[in-house]
C-alpha cells in the first residue's frame, strides 16, 4: 500500500523553502511522497484530505546547509539553478526544488543538463523564466533623477519574480559613482546603492514605499529629449507595431518613460 | 539648404536622430568590459537592447549623425548635397552630454556616432575623433561606443577613433563595384576597402600586444574553427608585414567565385574586387593613446543597401562571405532599399520596401556565421534568389533529403545543426542531455526544439513522431507551409512577420 503523501509547509520565502528542502531531506521518508507547499494566503483551497501535514521552522542554519551542500556535492550551477527557482513565484517551486536537489545529490554535476528528468525540466524553465525576466529589466527599466545635488536616481520595476538581486549587481557595476534605488513595487523590496559598488537589498514599510512613490511623481527635462529621439528614430516606410509588440511587451511598458 | 542656425538641442537631436536612421546596425554587442572606479559605464558581450521603435527595430545606442551637412552626392541617401532638408550639426559637448545623460537613466548602452561628410573626410573624422576623446577623457564613459570610419580619412585618425571606440563600421553601401559607381559617385571600392583592411589589420596587432581586451573573436570565427575549416583573415596579418603585397594565396577553400560579376576576384588591378593593399602595420600610436581598452575590441560591421542596384541573393551572399573570411568582420547588415528621394536612376518601389527579401538573407547570414553553411550550399548562379516562401535552412533541406531522417539520440552536433527546428542552444542542450539518457519527443520541446519544423526531419530511438510522416519533398512542403504561420502569413501588403525570430536562439541585443 502507498504511504500517504506528507506535505510540508513553510513560510513563502526563499529562508522558508530551503528550510523545508532540508527538513524533507532529513526524514527520509521518500521523495515520491514529498511535498513542498509555501503558505500564502489562499492556502486553504487546496487542502489535500489524506495527507500528513508537516509544519516548517525556518531556521537560517537549514538554509545555509542546503545551500553550501547544493554547491559544494553537486555543481555551482545547480547552486545557481537552485537560487533562482527560489526567487521565482511559482507555486510548484518547493517540489522542483526538493526532487532536483535530491537528483542532484545521486546524479552530480550533470544533473542541470538532464532535461528528460521532468524536475530538472521544471528548474530549468523556471531558470529560465526568472532570467529572462530579470533581462528585460535591464533592459527596460529607467531611471530618473529624483535629486540634482548629490544625484539620486530612481526606478520603480514590477516583476513577477524577486529579480532584485540579480540586476543590481549589474547597475552596481555600471555605476560605480551613483546613488541609485531600484524599487520592486510587487514585492515591496528595494536596493540602495552607495557610491564605490556598496549596496544593500530591504524589505520596505508601507511608509517607505510611500516615499518612494512619492518621489518618483516628478518631472525632468530628459524625458522630453527621449521621446523625441525614440519617435523620430523609426522608419514610417517600416512601421511595424505588431513586431514592436513582440519585442516590447505591453505589461514591461507600464515604468518605460518612452510610453508613459 | 535650409540651416537651423539657432536649433534646440531637441531640435538637432531630432534633425540628427532623423538623418542617422537608416542606418541599421544598433548593436552593443562583441565586448564584456567591467565598470571602473571614478568612471561611468560597462559593457555587456551579449549587448542590451532598451527600447523598440514603432517600426520594430531596436534601439540600443543613441544613434545620431554629428552633422547631416554632407558635400558628396549618393543618390540614395536622404543626406545628400542637393536635398533641401533641415541641416543641423552638434558640438562635442552636446553630443557627449546626451550620451551620458541618457545612459545615466538606462535609456541607451552607449553611442552610435556617424556623419555626413563636411569640408573634407578628414575634417569629418577629426570632429567624430574630438567627441570621442572628449566623451572618453571628460565624461569618462566608459559604455558602449560605435563609430563611423570614413571612407577617405587618413589613417592616423582612422586609428585615432579605433583607440576610442568599441566598434568601428565603414559602410560597403552596394553589393557590386558597379552599382556604387552608379549610385555614389563620390565614394569608390577602394576608399572603403581601404580603412576596413587597416582597422581589420589593427586589431589583429592589438589582439597580439594587449590581448583580447573583453572582446571575442566573430561568430564565424568559431564556426570555422569548430569545422576545421581556414580561420577568416588567418594569414593576411604575416602576408602584410612581409610582402606588404596584395592578398594572395588567402584560403581558397570555400571562397566562392562570382564570377562575371568580379566580386572576389583576386584581381590587383580591377577595383571591384574585394581586395586591397595592405599597409604594412597598421597602428602607430601606442605610446599616445589609451590602450586600456584595446583597438576596436568589438570588431568591425558593414552595411549593404538591398534591392536599389539589382543585385542578386547569390552576389550578395557571395560578397558576405568573402567580407566575414578576408577582413574579419563581426556582422553584415542589410538595409531594404526605401526610395527615399524618388531618384530617376533608383527603381521605384510598389508598396513596401523589399522586407521579406531583407528577413531571408539575414536568416542566412546566421547560417553562414552559426551553422556552418557555405554560401554555395544555398544559392548558385542557376539559382540566385531565396524562395519567398520558405526560410533558408528548410529550403536546403528539402533540397537533401539524402541527409534526413536524423537520429536525435545519436546525430553529431554539426547534424543536428542543419536540421530546420533545431538551433545552436538546443543542439547543444541535446548533445548534453543525452548524456544522461536517450531522449524522446516530450523532452525536445522542454530543450526548445521547433516541433512543427523538425518532426519531418528527426527521429527519437529510430522512430518518427507520427507514424504517417513521409520524408518527401511535396508532402512537406505542403505542411511546413498549412502549419508554419511565419511562412505564408501576412505575405502581400501588410508584413507582420516576426522579424527577429531568429535571434531567439541568441539574444543578441541587436
């Protein structure tokens, strides 16, 4: 007879997850009956009638173990592959996560390019999903200058994944000299850049996030001199909005200063 | 001439903006360079795109003339002396500030500087060198930066601007020697040859002195290089410091010969052939400028005007390979011909600028630079023109069905390249998965495979996806057309096809 299948359930954060990997990990009890659920608000719809439900501490020690393990057994990337599906917002994140890890630990370094194993396949597009993601905001994401002396520039994104952390890194680089904000309006986070490459990520209070709102109201003389070189840069004799379309999606176009 | 004396910087941007927009290379591709303390500014080898025009093209550099004055006459060009358009120049300053006022807010990867001739060539490359020191020096950018060679400047300031920029292009502007001779009077083979072969030359000694400085090498570099095939331009740096003769005895090996048309012809004396003398070292001012970027680490591009002089696809393919084999270059861009000055001598355009012929040749410029094709594998002189229809690589296909059905599970990579559906990432992804396990059709998809293409093309464990699958030219054909949106849709009046579908595979921002 089959076991029945044990749920954990963790706080929705990447500690929370990674804690709950570990702890799935430990027990043994067999990765086919294995479930990783966040808690998010809605939670209660999909309540499984013959499961165990196992309740997660987070712990900062579970985390570090799983992460330093993933890297050190298995491959860098697959630490990178981990770290990024932990950033997604996928609901099936915890489970990809748990399986390809033990995976991982059995297969080795050749684990990420197993794409015929269906939980390597799911890290993978989630991978890539969150990166391609966090390309577009480098792209389009824009910065404006909320303050002349000293300069401090700003720029509100809305991703569906926690991209923060990999596109700061590289603003950071690119601007060595500035102070910059870039603020997730989804996630209400933000990192703060100082000046020589120092930066730090925060969760915001309401009031913070407020602020920023706030400043982001203001206008600046570039805008107009953008605009006037993104319309007259195209070749009315190619118009072509549908290919436009499908290069610049509509919903990345919400903070671009071009369309607003 | 109308002159806007006392123009806004809006105004000019708009005038110069509006002057520099048919020119179509906008990448920030070719060189990884890391931010630097006190400096504004890094690059990406894979290159940012930041916005998209109205008409679909992307915008990743400020791409702008210096000044849209210009005495010469090229009877294509919007530009040209006897227009009666708006006339406006820059200073160094407003260029310079513009560039970084716009990166600041990520509205751009860098600058893309080109310019209408005024006075003199040299005169014009002084004024592009003078904003580029300063945008360098000054400003202290240190982004992405594209400049103009132009043809006819000496070459100390040919070099001077190689020291400042990340990549450097010199338009070919027409396909044939002789179509230039028609329609740019005032620019010839030669004067545009020349500043190529030095840049090309340069960055062969700099590559040697300074290393590779964050740039690569092209894409059909690796391609040859992978296929065991002679590397471009391999031996033209040692044939220049020796001999300082012409450039003979390149690699014969898949050069293609147009002949009748002298496009490659290793002729020394006829001007239309691809190839000039070489100067016998190409940089001299290592002591004078900063060498910390190295001299055009990004490489060269070119631009070729299609459909203004009535060239065909074969020529032009032929004149792309030779220029990727004998000077190095990193791209070929190709520009649809758009009348833009009803002249009597240029053919008259019905409708829409030849879009699609544009779309299939740039499909078999990544072809030539990714997949290993040979110019003569997809055109001949018989014949010399693309199928409409069909993209390039399924045409070769239906073309040698010999080669088809290939074995997923077993097929070497440079196979499973030439398969229509499979690009080079999942090509490499499939080399790489099957280590683990054979794989079936379910995992191809997940690996990016473009299924509708590929299923009359491959098989998984010696079966075909469907057992009804026939490997017949008709009956392929057939359904590669009822199945396959991008190839019959939109074809007429209106072209909405995704022009860029085939960067997918790359991500190129460009």
């Amino acid at each position: 007879m089959d076991k029945p299948t044990r749920i954990y359930q963790c706080e929705d954060t990447a500690e929370g997850i990674l804690s709950a990997v570990y702890d799935a990990g430990l027990s043994g009890y067999g990765h086919k009956y294995i479930k990783i659920q966040p808690q998010t608000e809605n939670q209660m719809e999909n309540f499984e009638l013959f499961a165990e439900y196992v309740p997660v501490v987070t712990e900062e020690e579970k985390v570090l173990r799983v992460i330093h393990s993933v890297r050190d057994k298995i491959s860098r990337q697959a630490h990178f592959y981990m770290m990024s599906a932990v950033a997604s917002c996928y609901p099936d994140r915890g489970d990809a996560i748990y399986q390809f890890v033990t995976y991982g630990f059995t297969m080795g370094a050749k684990v990420c390019d197993a794409l015929q194993i269906p939980c390597v396949k799911r890290i993978f597009e989630i991978k890539r999903a969150v990166h391609n993601e966090a390309h577009f905001m480098k792209e389009f994401l824009r910065f404006q200058e909320v303050q002349r002396e000293p300069a401090l520039l700003l720029a509100v994104i809305e991703p569906k994944n926690r991209v923060i952390p990999f596109i700061t890194e590289h603003f950071a680089d690119r601007f060595p000299e500035e102070w910059f904000i870039i603020y997730d309006k989804t996630h209400k986070e933000a990192s703060f850049h100082y000046r020589e490459g120092n930066w730090e990520l925060h969760i915001l209070t309401e009031e913070e996030a407020e602020k920023l709102e706030e400043l982001l109201e203001q206008q600046e003389d570039y805008v107009d001199l953008w605009k006037a070189f993104f319309n007259s840069i195209t070749i009315e004799e190619r118009k072509n909005e549908k290919l436009q379309r499908n290069m610049f999606a509509l919903h990345y176009r919400k903070h671009a200063t071009e369309f607003l | 001439m109308i002159f806007q004396e006392n123009a806004t910087l809006k105004q000019k941007l708009e005038i110069l903006s509006d002057a520099a927009k048919y020119d179509v290379a906008c990448t920030s591709s070719g060189v990884e360079r890391k931010g630097k303390k006190g400096q504004i500014g890094n690059s990406v080898a894979s290159g940012i795109c930041h916005s998209f025009a109205a008409d679909g093209r992307c915008i990743s550099l400020l791409k702008i003339l210096f000044t849209n004055e210009c005495i010469y006459n090229c009877k294509y060009c919007i530009n040209r002396c006897t227009n009666d358009v708006p006339r406006a120049t820059f200073t160094p300053e407003e260029v310079c500030t513009l560039t970084i006022e716009f990166y600041r807010r990520n509205y751009i990867e860098g600058l893309f500087l080109s310019s209408g001739i005024i006075e003199s060539p040299d005169y014009t490359m002084e004024l592009i060198c003078r904003t580029l020191h300063d945008l360098r020096r000054l400003y202290r950018f240190n982004g992405y930066v594209h400049c103009k060679a132009i043809p006819g400047a000496s070459p100390e300031l040919i070099e001077e601007a190689g020291w400042y920029a990340d990549r450097m292009s010199i338009n070919l502007e027409l396909p044939t020697a002789q179509g230039l001779r028609e329609l740019a009077p005032n620019k010839n083979r030669k004067t545009i040859l020349t500043p190529m072969r030095q840049i090309q030359n340069g960055m062969a000694e700099s590559r040697a002195e300074l290393g590779m400085k964050g740039g690569n090498q092209s894409a059909y570099w690796y391609t040859q290089k992978r296929l065991g095939r002679a590397l471009p331009g391999a031996d033209i740096a040692a044939i220049g410091e020796k001999t300082n003769s012409n450039v003979k005895g390149l690699p014969q090996q898949g050069i293609i010969r147009a002949d009748g048309t002298g496009l490659v012809r290793e002729n020394p004396q006829a001007e239309n052939s691809l190839s000039v003398k070489n100067a016998s070292t190409a940089l001299s001012q290592w002591k004078h400028r900063d060498t910390s970027r190295g001299f055009v680490p990004s490489g060269q591009s070119t631009q070729m005007i299609i459909g203004a002089a009535g060239e065909s696809d074969y020529e032009i393919m032929a004149v792309t390979e030779a220029l990727y084999q004998k000077f190095d270059l990193k791209r070929v861009f190709y520009s649809a011909f758009i009348n833009v000055n009803q002249d009597a001598n240029l053919p008259a355009l019905r409708g829409q600028p030849p879009l699609r012929r544009e779309h299939r040749l740039y499909q078999a410029d990544f072809l030539l630079r990714y997949y290993g094709f040979r110019a003569e594998e997809l055109l001949s002189e018989k014949r010399p023109f693309f199928n409409t229809y069909l993209d390039p690589k399924c045409d070769w296909a239906l073309g040698h069905l010999e080669h088809f059905p290939v074995e997923i599970n077993t097929a070497g990579f440079d196979v499973l390249l030439r398969v229509p559906g499979i690009g080079t990432k999942s090509a490499k992804r499939i080399v790489e998965a099957r280590k683990s396990g054979s794989l079936d059709y379910h995992a191809l998809k997940a690996i990016g495979v473009v299924m509708k293409r590929a299923i009359y093309f491959i098989t998984c464990n010696g079966r075909m996806m469907y057992h009804f699958l026939k490997i017949d030219e008709d009956y392929i054909t057939r359904n590669l057309l009822e199945n396959d949106k991008d190839v019959m849709k939109d074809f007429g009046e209106k072209v909405t096809y995704k022009q860029l579908s085939l960067f997918d595979d790359y991500a190129e921002g460009g």
